[in-house]
C-alpha cells in the first residue's frame, strides 16, 4: 500500500558474477516492487542459470548490445502471464525509443490474460465456508470467496483453492533450526507457494515483513466473549433493592429510633421532675414500660403496622409523622418498587466487558483465555505491554493450553464450559454468537482496531490493480453490504441449539474454483433472521440451560430462519470484462466499514444492569436527614 522511493541499481559484471548476484538476491529476501535490477550483458541470450533463478516479482532489466550502435532492453514484468521470463520492451539505435524505457505495472497488469492463482483457504466464517471431507473439501461461499470471485471477474484470471499443511494463518516469524520460517498460509505466501491469502487477516508489523498487504478489506476491533452471565440467586433477591452501603444504616436507625423516641419522651420529666408531669395531667409509666413501648412503636412504624402512640403528646404527633413519611413514602415505597423491578426482569451477574475486568477474573474468578494460534490476537498478547501483558502472563499460567486450533473450536469450548473467554476480531464473534446462539454469549466492548486486508507475495507486481479495485468497493460501501449479505445467509445456521464442530481432517484435499460472476449461487443462501435489535439484554434469552419447549418457543418468538441452499461452483474460464460498480455520488455512498451499522445490528455492550440499580444511598439521605432534624427539634 505504501509508496516508497525507488532505488535502480545498474550492474556490470561477468556472467558467472551476474548468476550469482541473482541467488543472492532471492536467498536474502532482496526482491522488493521499489528496487529494479539492471544487468549489461554484451551478448543475447544470457546463461541458462541465470534465466532460471529470474521471477516475475524480480524486477530485471537486461540491457543486451547484439551489434555496433544498437541496444535492447529486455524485461522480467513485459507481460502479466505471470512466468517472469525475459521480454523485449524497448530498443534504441541513436534514434528514437519508446518512453518510458519499462512499462509500468499499473498498466500492464490490469489484465492478467486467465492466469491461475494458487489460494490457500481456511474455514473462517463469515469469511469462508469450508466444508472438510475425507479426501477433498468444498468451499461453499463467505465475503471474502465473493470477494475474490469479483477480484477475478474484473482482473481476468482463474483461481485454484488448496488445502493448506497447516490450518493457521500465522502471525510472527519462529526459530526453526537456525533459520527464521513463517507458519501458516502467511508463510506459504512468504516463501512464494501461493500468490495470495485472504480471510481476515489483520494487518500486522510483524507479518508485513513476510507478505505485503493490500489496501483494507475490513476495518474491525478487537473483543472477546464469553458465557452469557448466569442469573442471580433468587433467594437472595429481598437483599438487592438497595445496596450494600444502605442496609447497615437502615438496620441501624430501626434500632435507634425506639431509643430516640424514648429520650424525647422521658427529657421533660428528667429536666422539669415528675410533679410537672403530674400537674400536666400525664399518667406515670414505669421508664422500662416505656422504653419498650417506644421500640415496638417505631419498629411496627417501619413496617407499616397500625399501633397506638405511647403518649399523645405534640412531640409524639410530630415524629410519628416524620417516621410515617420516611418509613412509608420513602424507604418502603422505593423498596418495593424496586424489588417488584428485579423480580420481573431477574437479574444476572455482572458481565465481563473490558480487559481488566478480565484480568481480575481471571486473577480471582479462575477463568482462562482462549486465543487462536498464530493469530493477529495471539501476537498482540505475547508482546504487549500494560494490561496485555498482564493477561499473557496469566495465560502462561493456565492449567490448560490457551491456544485452539480455530476460533470455532473456541467459541464451541466457551459455550459448553463455565469461565472460559476467547479473543479475537469482534467481526468474526459476533457472527459465531449469532451462529450458535445470541442467548449463550456475551460479547465485550471495542477493545483496540485493526484491519484486514489481503496478503500478497512481497513485490507483487498487481498489487496495484487489486487496490484500486478494492478502493472503488470500500468507497461504494460494496464490501459492507457483502458483509451484511453473510448475516442474511445464516439461515439454519442460526441458532444451532447444540454447536458442534465440522467434520476435520488432516489429509488435504484439492477443489478448484474459478473467478465466476458475483452473486453465481456459491454459499449458502437463506431468508433473513428477525432477531430483536435488543438481544444483547440478557434477561430476553433463555438460559444456557434450558431445552426443549423452551428453546423452541424462543426460536420461535425471535427467529424466521430458511433453508440453506449451498452449491458448488466449478471452474470457469476467464469472464469478459466487467466494470468495477463506481463510487456512489452526492450523499448516495454506501456505509464505510465499522461505521453506525454495528449498532443498528445491536452489538452494544450496554446490559440491563445499567437500568436496573439497587438504591443508593445518596437517594436515601433526604429521609435519614429529616429523622435526624425531627429528633432535634422534638427534643427542643
């Protein structure tokens, strides 16, 4: 994606010199789209050796001189067949010659004349659709299959699907017997095996020194999921209306207010003496009768039971009112309230929505990170720093390894056992939660960015073309909507009540797929799911546990699913030219990819725990003030 500053490096030497000069260049890795190597060679043609260490990607010009005063320049990327063989692209006698001296690859791959592309492919939905039998495998649609039959379409070349060694995308280069190998499809890539990958991958330093990229496919974050909460203990539900803080004080002024009542009763008699209250015609009662008396009568204020005063005097009247008030109309009232609140939406635990809610789970919870090997995610863990850090460290913990072989097979471990999270592209999450059921997932917040694009073998000479035709699609909001066509083909997909894995093999298999037309049947097809926008609220979802008439009656209060229809494709010849679809104009552009449309999906993170709170104490402090002022001025 990057321009740099070209570099020309003319060279004579002898022919055993040049030969080697070439191995070098391709055994240290020296092939790059900005540097072009030029070779004099006196004599037409050069060495078979040297012919054969030449590739397309290998920028070579050979300037030969067959006769006195006449000059030919021959070159690697003269056609775009893709055999890297030397071409004759201009010639100069003392008079005229063509400009500029080499054709530009911008123009001379624009048609790739019906070459084949070798493409490793990796079951990664909505990405990908692999389907895994015994000696062969089926790809049955995905985004980025789509994508790339359109890439064929417009560039005019074949496409060969293979089965890759190893079923990973690979994420950083390893020690393998003192050289340095890159695993996984980016490393058949790197070492020229295949011409291209795509599927999600996130662009990363560590793999732009094996591959290049492309211009972004996908602009997503970063998240992880774990098992829906579980609900709260019912037994314990009488306790939540309030918090924690509230209770204490609240236990404690029922058990004060007896004795302050008795204080405000018995500070006449004590400072005027009891031949005052005699003259003032009040009955004797014993203090301990009284003290009593004033307890029950508090207490059975606060839960609103009728009883008689223990006298019937102004201070008695005043603080009966004052008690009424805050035992009824205020802590009673936003009591119940509260409580009937909570039991008609039964509360769950608190979800875990962010990294260091994580890392204390996993600190003090047992949970474990899940993570997919050699993956983008699986990088950012082993050298982050601050929280990330932090979370490797734990992982290197883990009773268990906290690799898996693919996101599916952690999303499956998550949704079967209890304190298990997976990271990874919050695209890709969010459509295995909706595949194997919103209800039994919950999805974190946006925890960092990260793009994807499509991985090509470093100095490619058509890359250019391919980012051209990208742009053109991102700009148009084409490869969102390709993306939001996956979530209408989920179909029986959707809502899997038993997630299982596809059947895997190890043995590799070979289907050949061709750059048909978009839209030409490959995939799955279905009708659109209805599910609520409002999903991500725990307490519309049945439980992980429940089954049968349950389940099914949420099926069918929330799901409208099809049948899926998924065909084969064979492989085609080249297609005619079409048109890439142009940008839309004047406010008629599509949504850019991350934008507005993952909330109107409801991949919010926000829970009912936002609106249903237990009572603060700050919303209680009015009524405990004015028992505290009524008490004051009784006693006045």
């Amino acid at each position: 994606m990057a321009e740099y500053e070209s570099l020309t490096s003319v060279i004579f030497c002898s022919r055993a010199s040049a030969e080697l000069l070439l191995g070098a260049i391709r055994s240290k890795n020296l092939i790059q789209r900005n540097l072009l190597y030029m070779f004099y060679v006196e004599l037409w043609p050069p060495s078979p050796k040297f012919l054969d260490q030449l590739l397309e990607a290998m920028r070579v010009a050979v300037i030969s001189n067959p006769r006195a005063g006449t000059y030919r320049v021959h070159y690697t990327q003269a056609t775009s067949e893709g055999s890297g063989a030397l071409r004759l692209v201009n010639w100069w006698s003392g008079t005229l010659f063509r400009f500029p001296v080499l054709p530009p690859a911008s123009r001379v791959y624009t048609d790739l004349r019906g070459r084949t592309l070798e493409v490793p492919v990796l079951h990664k939905p909505p990405w990908n659709f692999v389907t895994y039998t015994n000696k062969t495998f089926l790809v049955e649609g995905g985004r980025d299959h789509q994508l790339l039959q359109l890439l064929a379409e417009k560039l005019h070349f074949k496409f060969q699907y293979f089965d890759p060694p190893e079923r990973s995308q690979g994420s950083a280069f390893v020690e393998t017997l003192g050289n340095k190998t890159f695993p996984g499809i980016l490393g058949l890539v790197s070492e020229r095996k295949a011409d291209l990958a795509l599927g999600d991958i996130t662009i990363t330093y560590e793999r732009s020194q094996a591959v290049e990229f492309s211009f972004l496919t996908l602009a997503d974050s970063g998240a992880f999921v774990t098992k829906t909460p579980s609900r709260l203990n019912e037994a314990l539900a009488l306790v939540r209306p309030f918090q924690s803080e509230v209770w204490p004080v609240l236990v404690l002024t029922v058990l004060l207010s007896g004795p302050m009542l008795f204080g405000v009763l018995e500070a006449p008699r004590l400072w005027r003496g009891r031949a005052w209250a005699a003259r003032r015609g009040r009955r004797t009662v014993s203090d301990k009768k009284l003290f009593w008396t004033a307890v029950w009568f508090s207490i059975a204020l606060f839960f609103k039971q009728s009883v008689r005063g223990p006298e019937d005097g102004l201070r008695v009247r005043l603080l009966t009112i004052l008690l009424s008030f805050a035992a009824t109309y205020v802590i009673g009232d936003m009591y119940s309230a509260n409580l009937t609140s909570m039991l008609a939406r039964p509360g769950r635990e608190r979800p875990i929505s962010n990294l260091e809610q994580l890392a204390d789970a996993m600190q003090t919870r047992g949970y474990q990170l899940l993570v997919e090997k050699h993956s983008s995610s699986y990088n950012i863990l082993e050298n982050g720093t601050g929280v990330y850090e932090r979370l490797w460290r734990l992982m290197r913990r883990q009773r268990e390894d906290s690799r898996v072989e693919s996101g599916e097979d952690g999303m499956v471990r998550v949704g079967s056992e209890p304190n298990l999270a997976m990271l990874g592209g919050r695209e890709t999450l969010y459509f295995d939660t909706r595949r194997f059921g919103a209800h039994r997932f919950h999805l974190s917040e946006k925890l960092f960015t990260r793009y994807s694009a499509i991985a090509l073998q470093v100095g490619c000479p058509y890359i250019a073309s391919v980012n051209n035709i990208l742009m053109q699609l991102f700009e148009a909001g084409i490869l969102t909507k390709m993306t939001e066509e996956e979530y209408e083909k989920l179909g029986d997909r959707l809502h899997d009540p038993d997630p299982t894995l596809p059947d895997r093999t190890p043995k590799k298999g070979v289907a050949e797929k061709g750059g048909g037309e978009l839209g030409d049947g490959s995939g799955s097809g279905g009708r659109a799911d209805d599910v609520e926008e409002d999903e991500e609220e725990y307490y519309d979802y049945p439980g992980p546990g429940r089954s049968g008439e349950d389940e099914a009656d949420y099926e069918d209060e929330y799901m409208d699913e099809g049948p899926t229809a998924a065909t084969d494709t064979t492989t085609t010849p080249a297609p005619t030219t079409t048109p890439v679809p142009a940008p839309a104009l004047d406010g008629a552009e599509g949504p850019a990819e991350g934008s507005e449309t993952e909330s109107r999906k409801g991949r919010s993170s926000s829970s009912t725990e936002e609106k249903l709170k237990p009572i603060s104490i700050k919303m209680l402090q009015g009524a405990f003030y004015a028992l505290l002022a009524g008490y004051a001025f009784a006693d006045l």
